[in-house]
C-alpha cells in the first residue's frame, strides 16, 4: 500500500471511528441524557428534539460502520461530512450566542467542552471531504467490489 491509500484508509478509518463511537455511547445511554443534550443548544423546536435523540445515534453507528468496512464508501463519506458540518454549526452557533454548555453532547455521558469538541469535528469533517475524493482503496469492500 503507497502513501496515498494510507493516508486515504486513516481518513476513512478516523471518521468512522468517532462516528461509531460516538453513536455507539449515545445509543446505549440513556435517551433523556441526549435529549437534555439537544435541548441545551436551544436551536431545535422542542417536538423535534425526543425523535433525533433516537435518530442520530443509529445514524452516527451505520455510516460509521459503512465507513469502517469500506462500503458505499462516497455516499458514506458524504453523509458523514453533512453529519460533521451540521455538528461544526450547531457547536458554533451556542458559542456565538453565548449558550455555557457543560458538555456537548457528543459522546454521551463523556464530557467534552464545546470549543475542543469543534475543533475535532472540523478536522473529521475536512477528514470526511478527503475521503469522499478519495473513493474506494483498499482494503475496503468497494474496492473488492
């Protein structure tokens, strides 16, 4: 493997790791601990905010187990920077309108203060934009494919 399919397969790997795990904290925790979460960022109506509690986690675990395995690699890749962005957004907006978030939410009951937390997803998002360039390397199911 060159260095190009290397570093290709980290950004594929990195993404997929922080999505999966994510989810994964988000999905086996308590439901209202995520919602509290959501709440705190006061930018989603309220009916809005149970029904993504439950969503965003399971979203979180298939693109990041897609991405893991290499499988619809692009799409994947796509979906997990518009999942990134939208984190980058959401994380900057309680800045700008000086909401003290204790913990952002991202990892369930692991605590990560907003502005740290920010700078991991822009990195994963940028990550995220490489892999979709990047497509298929191996070792990944769509590469076989």
């Amino acid at each position: 493997m060159n260095l190009r399919s290397s570093l290709f397969l980290f950004s594929r790997l990195s993404i997929a790791s922080v999505l999966f795990i994510g989810g994964f904290l988000k999905a086996t925790g308590p439901a209202a601990e995520f919602a509290g979460a959501l709440a705190a960022y006061q930018i989603l109506p309220a009916v809005w905010v149970i029904p993504l509690s439950h969503i965003i986690p399971w979203m979180e675990l298939l693109t990041g187990t897609y991405l893991f395995f290499g499988f619809y690699t692009r799409f994947f890749a796509t979906v997990a920077a518009a999942l990134y962005f939208s984190f980058i957004v959401f994380l900057a907006s309680t800045i700008f309108r000086h909401i003290d978030l204790a913990s952002c939410g991202c990892f369930g009951a692991i605590e990560m203060a907003p502005k740290k937390t920010i700078s991991l997803d822009a990195a994963c998002f940028l990550l995220s934009l490489l892999t979709v360039h990047a497509g298929p390397v191996k070792p990944s199911i769509d590469f076989w494919l």
